[in-house]
C-alpha cells in the first residue's frame, strides 16, 4: 500500500479559512485606515490645512471664482453709481451711471489682478486658517463663539473685499458699507453640527489605531497559513493593489459626481473641479502607495516562490546577495530612491516599509544562501594531479 501524504507543515482548511478571513479584514481596516486619516490630517492639522488653501489659492480656475465673489459683493453692497456722482462735476453727473456700468469692467480686471498678489493670496491662507480654528474648535463642543454667524461655521472673506475696494478711492467709508455677514461662505451648517461631532470623535479615535489592527490582521493571516505563507503574503500585496485601486477609483466617481449633479452653475464647476482634485490629493497620494506597495508585496513573494524564472532569478543575484556590504547597500539605495518616489504623506508608512522590506529582503538573502553554495564546483580552480607543483 502506498503510504498517505503527510500533512506535518501544512495549515488545515480551518487556517486557510482563518487566514483568508483576517487578510480580507485587514484590507478592510486598511481602507478605514486611509479614509480616517485623510480625513484627520486634512481637516484638523492646521499646517496641512494652511498648505492646502496656499494650493487653492493658486488655482486660476478658484482665483477668477474668488474674484467674481469679491466683485459681487462690493456691487451689491455699495452703490458705484451714486458714489461716482458725487465725485464727478456738476457738468458730468449725468454720465455718473453709464461710467458705473462700465466700470464693472474695470472692476472685474482688478480683482482678478488682485487675488494674484502676495499679499492679497496670504489674506485668503489667513481666513481661510481662521475659519479652520473655528471648525476645530465647533467639532470638539466649543460652539460659544457662533453666534456671529447664525450657528454656521463661516469663510469671511471681507477683508479681500475692503481690500478690492480699496483700490478704487471714489468709494468712502467702505468699511460701513460692507456689512460683517456679507461675503461668508457657509462651511458647516448648524443642522449638521451634531452629525459632524460625532463623526469627527469617531475618525480621531479610529484614525489612532485601526492601522495596528489592520497590521495585526496582517500578521495573524500569514502566521496561520503554515505551509502556504508565500501565497498569504502574495494575496496580501493583491489586497493592498486593490484597496489602491478602490480608493483612486472612488476618489474619481466623487469628484465627478460633486462636480457633474452637486454644483449647477456651469460657470462654478471648473473652480469647484480644481479645489476638488487640491482637497483630495492626499487621498490620491494613499491610494497610489497602497496600489504600489501591493504591487512590490507580490512581486517579492513570487521572487521566493519555486517557478523555473523566480529560480533563475534569484541565482542570477546569489553572487551580489552573499556579500552583506553590497546587499544591504543596495537595499538601501533601492529603499532611499522608493520613499523619494512615493508620496508618502505619514511617517508610519515609512515605518513600516523599511522594517516589513528589511525583514523581507533578510529572507530572500537566507533562502539564495541555502539553496546556492557560497562556492559551487563551477567556481573553484580544478585540483593539480598528486605530485604536481601548485
């Protein structure tokens, strides 16, 4: 009779199911991971926030929606017509509501000249910072200072309209003619206020640690595949690839639904398109290092597997992979150049593909070091005969 295969080494059906079960929640928690910390940094770090509206502002498409917010303002708050009568002769008041009519022209080319200044650029960073305080300080119960702005988190934007008034001097006492609430832009509403609390509480918390779990779950999957550890870690690098794919492919279904069924001013879209693609960069950049990382996983593990190129492959490096010093100096050159290439935007990211590539890089040395000799018949001098002179 022939003898039954033995199982010793291999995982059950009960630990491949395990494994499998933990891989896929890992991906999972990795997902939630990169959506709670987009959010987190995107909204509650003030020095990425204040970089962000550094990139909105610099958008031609945001630039002209901005300078057309400031010049409907300054028109519906302050009579250019009746401003310029008193400042024209007797003789020419008459001429005071054409030139007013003509004006907005001129206007209209000084607030775009404006929003292109320094000065003007750093405003819109400084309000637009203020207004990040604000929201901070409203999402963790802090909602005392409000009531200026009916219970909405607000971006005043009145002090680049003084400023776009300013320019012209027919125009008296502006700052009396503008009045506080006229030129805010609503970012949270009141009614959603309790929503957003809660929601925020959750991704702080969330954001802190799911990526240990999505790790752990990581780990645990490939510690129960005894046998099949390869194929585990080589279904974990399709998992990442996927996740990245899922998070770019979201991204872009979003942007173009905001975009397409959201805003209905034809005219408002290509700026709402540009602060859409500024925002979510972040996100974009996740998803791509996600998507990259999966791709290298997979291909290390099938570096290490048993196919006749794998094979090949890794005896074509065994002479370079014996000697430490060139090795690991080409791991960290090859390393070095990734982390410049990726955008990586958390330390842990890095953290954490330094110590899993380290450790990976260490396991192809040892199995090149097993399966090719440091010294093969082909490489050694042949013998002299007995007798002979050396």
């Amino acid at each position: 009779m022939t003898a039954a295969p033995s199982t010793t080494g291999t995982a059950s059906r009960g630990r491949i199911i395990g494994a499998r079960a933990l891989l896929v929640l890992g991906v999972l928690l990795t997902v939630v991971s990169i959506l709670s910390t987009y959010v987190k940094r995107e909204a509650l770090d003030q020095g990425q926030f204040k970089q962000t509206s550094q990139q909105l502002i610099a958008s031609p498409a945001i630039q002209q929606q901005v300078a057309a917010t400031l010049v409907d303002t300054l028109y519906a708050n302050v009579d250019v017509g009746a401003e310029l009568t008193g400042k024209l002769p007797d003789n020419l008041q008459g001429l005071a509501a054409p030139i007013a009519g003509i004006s907005r022209e001129l206007v209209d080319r000084g607030a775009q000249e404006l929003i292109t200044r320094p000065r003007a650029q750093q405003t819109f960073v400084d309000v637009s910072s203020v207004a990040q305080q604000q929201l901070i300080k409203v999402l963790h119960g802090d909602t005392k200072h409000l009531q200026t702005s009916n219970g909405n988190v607000v971006l005043d934007l009145r002090p680049l309209v003084l400023r776009l008034g300013d320019r012209f001097g027919f125009i008296n006492n502006l700052a009396d003619k503008i009045p506080q609430d006229s030129a805010q832009v609503t970012i949270l509403k009141s009614d959603d206020l309790k929503m957003a609390q809660n929601v925020t509480h959750w991704l702080e918390q969330v954001a802190n640690f799911v990526w240990i779990l999505a790790l752990a779950c990581w780990v645990g999957a490939i510690w129960l595949a005894r046998g099949r550890r390869r194929q585990e870690v080589r279904s974990l690098g399709i998992g990442l690839f996927v996740v990245g794919v899922l998070v770019l492919v979201s991204r872009w279904l979003a942007g173009k639904y905001v975009v397409d069924n959201i805003v209905q001013s034809d005219s408002v879209r290509p700026a709402v398109s540009d602060a859409w693609d500024i925002i979510t960069q972040s996100l974009a950049a996740a998803g791509w290092v996600a998507l990259s990382i999966g791709v290298l996983v997979a291909a290390g593990a099938w570096l290490v597997g048993p196919g006749e190129k794998a094979t090949a492959a890794r005896a074509s490096m065994a002479p370079f992979l014996r000697r430490a010093e060139i090795a690991w100096g080409a791991w960290v050159l090859g390393m070095a150049l990734l982390i410049w290439i990726l955008p990586i935007q958390v330390f842990r990211t890095t953290a954490l593909l330094l110590v899993l590539g380290a450790i990976g890089f260490e396991v192809l040395r040892r199995q090149v070091a097993r399966e090719v000799p440091a010294e093969s018949a082909l490489e050694q001098p042949p013998a002299p005969p007995p007798g002979e002179a050396a």
